[in-house]
C-alpha cells in the first residue's frame, strides 16, 4: 500500500506543536522525509525567475521557517552560511546539486561576521577578505523522500540547479531552517571575500 500523501498545511501543523529540543537532525529528516508531499499543496506557488532562483515563504514561527524554492535551469546559490541555524531540504520536482565546503571555526560558530585579524580584513563596505574555503563532498539530489540537511559541523554549502544534461528540467525544493532564516554570509571562492547579506522573498503567504 503507498504511504499516504500529506500537504503543506500538514506539515506546518506538525512544527507548531514542536518545541526548541524537537528540532533536531533525525527528527526533522523523518518529519520532512518519506510521505509524499501532495503537489497541489505547493503548485500554486510554484512560480519562477528568470534572473535568479524564487523563495517563496510558506510559513514562519518562532523556531523555524519554511521555504519553497523555484531554481529554473542554470540558477545555483551562492556559496553560503546559515548564521548558526540548522537547515534541512526536500526536491520536490527536478534533480538538485549540493557541494559542501570547509568553515573556519568562526563560520561553525555560527557568527555574522568575525572580528578583524592578521589574517582576515573588513574593508569599509564591510567585505571580508582572506577567506579560503576548502571544497568537501559533493551530492546529487533527485526528487524523492530523502531529505539533505546543513548544521553546525557542516555550515557552508552550494545547492543550485546546474545545465548538465540535455533533459536538464526546473526544479522546486522544500527547506525548513531552526529559526527564521533573513540573512547569510555569502562567500566568494575565487577572490576569497565574504559579505553579509539580507534575505528576501519574492511572495509570503497569506494569513
């Protein structure tokens, strides 16, 4: 027998009863994971940008945020921090890509920007520099119950929707974040920069 399908809304129920210890790894990779999601749930919102990925918000609460994400061919992330929040996303539609990348311990800390070293500058448009980041595992997510998930111990990563293949599709994803997510440190791998950045969506739900 097929597992039953759930909706949005059912989902969002199920984080409204939980509390600051239930969002952990295991719990929200099995809440999240395994049933279907129904499609009608979350195609009206489905729509996409030509310019870069869409973020839909489709609900926020003290102790967590959940995103849809519209990435048509071609569009990818930067490489990014979650500002101390563990993140956890489900493909929906499409085939997803995700590279992991090796944090200095003040990125694991979670924390918006460091204090200036000898071997790290803000410059006075608060750019970081003397960044290196090291790339780490690599992953190719289809669309399916499995669910990918970002933490304090691996805190930095690139997931987009790369033209690899001739029948490359747009892809839709689900993420969830242990608190709401309105700002990251992006990281440029070629020039070794960070800087902060403030998250916005492009439609929020209505109450």
């Amino acid at each position: 027998m097929a597992a039953p399908e759930r909706s949005l809304a059912d989902l969002v129920a199920t984080l409204n009863r939980f509390t600051a210890e239930d969002f952990t790894h295991d719990r929200l990779a099995q809440v999240l994971g395994g049933n279907p999601i129904r499609e009608s749930s979350f195609k009206p919102r489905v729509t996409f940008r030509a310019d870069k990925y869409a973020r839909h918000s489709i609900a926020r609460a003290e102790l967590y945020d959940m995103i849809l994400l519209c990435w048509a061919p071609g569009q990818v992330s930067p490489v990014h921090n979650h500002q101390g929040n563990s993140g956890w996303v489900r493909v929906l539609r499409g085939r997803m890509e995700e590279t992991h990348f090796h944090a200095p311990e003040w990125v694991i800390a979670g924390c918006p920007m460091p204090n200036a070293s000898s071997d790290f500058d803000i410059d006075d448009e608060g750019t970081g520099h003397g960044i290196k980041l090291r790339r780490n595992d690599h992953f190719i997510h289809p669309a399916g119950p499995a669910v990918a998930s970002v933490d304090r111990q691996r805190p930095i990563h690139q997931l987009g929707n790369p033209l690899r293949h001739a029948d490359d599709e747009p892809a839709v994803t689900l993420h969830v974040y242990s608190r709401p997510h309105d700002a990251c440190l992006t990281f440029d791998t070629t020039d070794h920069t960070c800087r902060r950045v403030e998250l916005r969506f492009d439609t929020v739900a209505s109450a």
